[in-house]
C-alpha cells in the first residue's frame, strides 16, 4: 500500500442492527458451563437486584424456529439462570453479555434494547462483554446473530425484569401496578405524581429473586423510545482518542514478547531447529515444547531478531494442486452431492425451453485480512490463566485454552477486550493458545501478536468454489427451469428465490472447514455471509445473462419472477433512488442491478461502474443499497454498517484473491493480496426500508453479498463482456474483451 492510502478492514463498521462476520469454525461448538450456582454468582457480582429465568421462560423456541437449519449451533444458554443485567445501589445498570464488540456497534446496540425495555436511560448503562468469568455464556459473535438472535434472550430478561421492579414499587408506593408509570428508572404514581421510587432505592442492599407469572412479553414496536434512535456510541469516546484498548495492547508487568518459528508451507514437518545463535543474545529466551520452538524477549523487536538467528530445517510433502488447478480439483474431488431444494421435473422445464444457458461460476480463495492480526496476552495466577485474546467467541477460547493445557474450565479466564475485525476469521484463537502455554512455560506473562505473514498462513479462507447453472426460457421468456449446482462454497442462500416451475439446487461440499479429498493442506472457514457471496454471484450473473440474450431489461426480468412482496418494495426502493432508466444490457452506461438475501434480510444493490478497457481497470463509482431487515435498532449504526459491507465488498470482486502451491501460501502481505482501499469509494447511497412490526433480522453481512454480482453485471453492461471468475483483475477483464471481441 502506498502511504495514506490505509486499506479498509478495520474494525470501524459501525452495526447499529446486529453484528455479523461469518460462522463458527469447525469443532468451536462449546457447552455452557455445568453446576453454576447463584451463590457463585453473587460471590462474583457483589449487591444489587438479579433476575434469573431459565431458557425454556425466554421465548427460545421463537428464537430457534427462525431458522433453526441456518443457526450456527444451538443456543444453549445457561439454563440454571441468566442473570443478564444488575440494577446498582448508584441507578446506574450493568449489561452482562458474552458477546464482543467487534466495531460494528454492538456495545451501543445491546444497551439499547436493555433501556428501552428496562425504562432506564441509555446514558446509565454499562456494557461488561466477553469476558468468560462475569458473563453469561455465549457461542460467539458471528453470523448476523446478536440483534436477531440473542437480541429477544436479553429483550426478555429485561421485560421481567422491569415486572419485578414494578411489583416491588406498587408494594414500596401501596398502589397497583397499574396505577404505575416508569421512566429513566423511576415508577411513580399516575395518580400522585409525588409518589415515586427509583430502581436505586428499590435495590439498595438487597438480593431479589422474584419471577413473574405470566412472564410479561417485551413491548410493542409502538412503545419504544430508545430502539429505533441513533445515540452516541458507547465506545466513540475511547475509539476517537486513542484510548480504546486491543488485545496487543495489553500491557503486563514482566511481559515477554513471543516470536514463533514457523512452517514454510502447511503440511511441512519440522525435523530441527538450530538456536545457538538466539540463546547467546541478552535477554532471549528460547522455549521447546515439543514442535513448539519459541524465542521471547521483553522487546517485541529483539524477539523478531532472535526468530531471525533460529536455523530451522522442514521436510514439505509435494505440491499437487495450486491456485490455478483447484477448481478442476474442487469438482473431481467432490463429496457426494445434497439437495437443497428440488420441484417439478427439469427435464420437462427443458423441453419448454426456446433457449437453454449453461455456465459455469468461479470463486477464489480470500482471505480475512482484518487491521488487527490475531493478538492475545496470558497471566498465570497459580493454576489459574487469564487471556485476553482477540476473538468472537470468547466461550469456545476459554474451551480451547482449557483442552491444550489440561486445565479445569473454572482456571481459565478469557478477557476479550475490543477486537479489530473479525468476518468469521476471529471465532477460533489459536494465538491464545499459544500464549497460554507459553506463560505457563516460562512462569512470566507472555504475549502473542501474529504478523501479517502469519495471519494469511494460518487464516480460515473463504474457500475457493465453481457453480454450475443451467437454466432455459420460454419464447414468452419466463425461466421455464432453474438447475443450480454448488462445489464448495456451502448451500446458504443457494436456493433461488426466483419463480422456476422446474428447479434443482444440490450442494457438494461446505465452508466449514472441509477439503476435498487429497487436499487437506490449509483450512476454510466463514469469511462474512459464508457461501451466500459466491451463490449470489453465480445466480445474479445467469439472470441477467437469460435477461440479455431476451433483449429485455435486467430490473424487469428480475421483477417478472420475483413474488415476494418485501423483497419488491425493497427493489422499488433501491431502483427510485438509484434513478434506473429500463433498457437491456449491454447499453453501454456501465450499470447493473442484483438482488440478494441473507439471515432474513432482503437486499438490493444498483452499481455504476466505468472500465478502462485498455487497461482492464474498473472504478466504481456509485452503489444505491436498499434493504429491509424488519425493526431496526440503530437506523445510523444500520447505516454505517451496509457502507461498511459495500467498502469491504470491492476487494473480493475484483482484486482479493489467496495464491498458493500445495500447502505455501504465497500472500504475505498487502504488497500482493489488496484489499480495498478509501481511495476506493464510490459515492454510497443506502435506504433502510423500516418493517417495525417484523422482527429484527440481520444487517452485519447482507449487504456484502450483492456486491461480486452487482459489479459483474455493470461490467457486462459497459462493455459487453461477461467475466465469469471473482476477482475481476484487471488481466481477466481484458482478456473477457478479447474473448468477446470488445478489446
């Protein structure tokens, strides 16, 4: 990167909504922890009113029957209780959560719902989150799932929590509960308004445990005041002013800095590990633990120059398969096939057909690439550990720490402090691991901050994918049948929602973590709205593909297969605003339309573009966003958050792309692998369209997800050439003009 020309993932995207960056990785499920008991609790938390329900009073099969085959994992929150919230003898509240504060807002949005439905002010609540010894468990960050999710367990806690204090006011004020009103925390008398009690003097010096039967619903969209309002975010101080602290900013008194020897490719064997030069440096320590070899120093840098001094020796298996051979290796080497969805009878859909289109879709490996690198720092205290780690799932760390050491779970502390991006690369911590057996090594408190090398050779890539489509039309042109095949990718969204009377959608293969067979060098995971960025592209680009060779606009075919009437409004929305004249593709303006949807949002993107054709390089000027999530939170925070998708989604159409042979990674830097950049940005426009009385649906990832399709399509319509492989470099966009006679 140039200077002043800083790359864009950072942890800045602001979510008003929800939070979002992928999945959990393979084997990251964790069980809530057993035998909990209040006591311990209280011995934890001090004086103040708890409220305590168990997950069967919480609504939970209202969370889990959204779409329960979409979930992650199952939510297995504590069941003997969840004490979510305390009211101090000061007034003020504290919100306890194990979710993270990524940068995407959640520490705003959650003390948003608390207040609202608690009827405190948003000012008088503290956020503690992720931290594995005060909070109630949590399976991670991840997935659009904090709003949509998690959101109705702490909207629930605190409608009975609001109960209980009513209860004890009307006992305190000797009038009804209906006789009550509340506000910022005081209930007073509707009828003397001289009758009135804070929640403060309710609690002061007291334990209660009081349930409510019935249990009271949370408030109608009607009734609220503070959801559905942008205040000032709960970390924009501490963000603004520097002082908002990272994991490889913690700083432990007699901490040593590790530098760790590592492999050349995955798959190599260390066979020895030469450090007579790093143990006659002042001050270095060096660290075996069976293929761990290890060089500490109180300075970070003398660490480095250590690590430099150690003389490794591997053995590396062969390389079979590189960034060129993979997609013939992802399709020869798939597992049996699943399928999604399936009516009518396709070969009945062809036989009806006028024409028949067939082709085939290709995604690269991409990679993270968040600022922060994977960070974490550990103190032993005995037998016990203290991380703080960089992480979105600071349960299953605390699992991960426990297992590698042979440690209890109540002897290790998991302290996630802000994290600087994730997008589903963050919900494992490797790091942490190491950090803890390296404290425990040494009997000093250690820190681990990968480097970027590191961070692309041990990162979970959003896997390298192929999609096959055949799909015909009538001489009418309706699409008569859809027949849709993923390799890879996963089967999230692969289901269209177009109208096709003869469709089949199979899956081979997913983004969890699994190769196919004979390649089992490096790991995939969930890299932001795991699959749905590659099925929507495929999908996109062979509806406008059928629209074009019909000479028929590309909004308009769209739109005569589309039923679902939140999804059009949402099309209309995006197209007023975006100012769509109807014409086919390609018209030579350089624009595009694609729709989309994820975690139960509707999306539509238009894109405008302008392509260098003797260069191949494509600007993108101007992306109109419209998207229907149902209630919205934080309508700015939802704001920030789909031009955060938007910035974030230039890098994977048209210049992210992991290089690799066998098992080493040639990305080592962003001198090769190139995110976006601000110099980047078009000008974003986006329209949230409010459903208040729909439940809050995700925000994190659903915008990112139109984004490879949108552009492929805009490019298409500037000049005529289809390109048919992400990223878009500017050597496949000539060489798809050339193909198609435009260069």
């Amino acid at each position: 990167m140039k200077p002043g020309d800083i790359g864009t993932r950072a942890a800045g995207e602001v979510s008003g909504q929800l939070t979002g960056g992928g999945g959990p990785q393979p084997g990251s499920a964790v069980e809530a922890p057993a035998g909990f008991d209040r006591r311990d609790f209280f011995k934890i938390a001090g004086s103040g009113l708890f409220v305590f329900f168990s997950i069967g009073s919480i609504g939970e099969g209202e969370v889990l029957t959204q779409e329960p085959e979409r979930l992650p994992q199952r939510a297995s929150y504590p069941t003997d209780f969840n004490a979510y919230l305390r009211v101090h003898e000061s007034g003020r509240v504290t919100c306890f959560v194990g979710k993270v504060e990524l940068g995407q807002g959640a520490k705003t949005t959650l003390a948003q719902l608390l207040a609202d439905e608690l009827d405190v002010a948003f000012d008088a609540v503290d956020m503690v989150m992720g931290d594995t010894d005060q909070c109630p468990w949590d399976m991670g960050t991840f997935g659009s799932l904090t709003v949509r999710q998690f959101g109705p367990v702490l909207r629930a806690a605190c409608a009975e929590a609001r109960g209980v204090l009513l209860e004890l006011a009307a006992e305190r004020l000797g009038v009804p509960v209906s006789g009550l009103q509340v506000r910022d925390g005081v209930a007073t008398a509707s009828a003397d308004v001289a009758k009135k009690v804070t929640y403060a003097e309710l609690t002061r010096g007291q334990r209660i445990e009081r349930h409510l039967q019935p249990r009271p619903a949370p408030k109608a969209h009607t009734a609220l005041r503070v959801i559905g309002s942008t205040p000032r975010r709960k970390d924009a101080l501490e963000k603004v002013t520097g002082r908002a602290k990272y994991a490889g900013d913690q700083s432990l008194p007699g901490t040593l800095h590790a530098r760790i020897v590592r492999p050349p490719a995955h798959g190599a064997t260390l066979v020895s590990a030469d450090t007579t030069a790093a143990e006659k440096m002042p001050g270095v320590r060096v660290v075996r633990d069976g293929s761990l070899v290890a060089v500490l120093h109180e300075r970070p840098d003398l660490a480095q120059r250590a690590l430099e001094t150690v003389r490794p020796v591997f053995t590396r298996p062969e390389a079979t398969v590189d960034d060129r051979s993979i997609f013939d290796h992802l399709v020869q080497n798939a597992p049996p096939g699943r399928q999604v969805s399936a009516a009518g009878d396709l070969a009945e859909g062809e036989r009806q057909s006028a024409r028949v289109f067939d082709h085939t879709y290709y995604n690269s490996y991409v990679a993270h690439a968040a600022v922060e690198t994977h960070s974490a720092a550990a103190r032993f205290e005995g037998e016990k550990v203290t991380v703080w780690a960089s992480t979105q799932a600071p349960f299953t760390v605390k699992s991960q720490v426990a297992q590698a050491l042979k440690l209890k779970p109540e002897d290790v502390r998991v302290i996630t402090p802000y994290v600087g991006g994730g997008f589903g690369g963050k919900t494992s911590g490797p790091q942490a691991v190491e950090a803890a057996r390296l404290a425990r090594l040494t009997g000093r408190p250690v820190q681990v901050v990968w480097d970027r090398g590191e961070e692309f050779f041990f990162d979970t890539f959003r896997p390298a994918a192929v999609v096959k489509i055949r799909s015909g039309v009538s001489s009418a042109g309706a699409v008569t049948f859809w027949d849709f095949t993923v390799y890879g990718a996963g089967d999230r969204e692969a289901a269209s929602f177009y109208d096709a009377p003869h469709h089949r959608t199979m899956s081979h293969g997913g983004w969890s973590g699994q190769q196919p067979a004979g390649f089992q060098m490096f790991e995939v995971g969930p890299w932001r709205a795991p699959s749905v960025n590659t099925n929507t592209h495929a999908r996109e680009s062979q509806f406008d593909i059928m629209a074009a060779a019909l000479r028929v606009d590309p909004l308009e075919f769209r739109m005569r297969h589309l039923r679902d009437p939140r999804h059009r409004r949402v099309v209309e929305a995006a197209a007023a605003k975006f100012g769509w004249t109807p014409r086919p593709a390609p018209s030579g303006r350089g624009v595009g339309v694609a729709l989309g949807m994820y975690s139960g949002t509707y999306v539509a993107t238009f894109a405008e573009v302008a392509v260098d054709k003797a260069s191949g390089a494509v600007k993108v000027k101007r992306v109109v966003c419209a998207q229907e999530m149902g209630l919205i939170v934080n309508p700015d925070g939802s704001k920030q958050q789909v031009e955060g998708c938007i910035t974030m989604g230039l890098g994977y159409p048209l210049t992210e792309e992991v290089r690799f042979k066998g098992g080493q990674v040639l990305e080592t830097n962003f001198d090769s692998y190139e995110p976006p950049r601000f110099s980047w940005l078009p000008a974003i426009e986006t329209i949230l369209v409010n459903a208040p009385e729909q439940p809050s649906q995700g925000c994190g990832e659903p915008p990112i997800v139109t984004m490879g399709a949108v552009i492929a399509n805009a490019i298409f319509d500037a000049t005529g050439a289809r390109l048919f492989q992400l990223p878009m470099t500017p050597e496949r966009v000539t060489s798809a003009l050339q193909a198609a006679g435009k260069g």
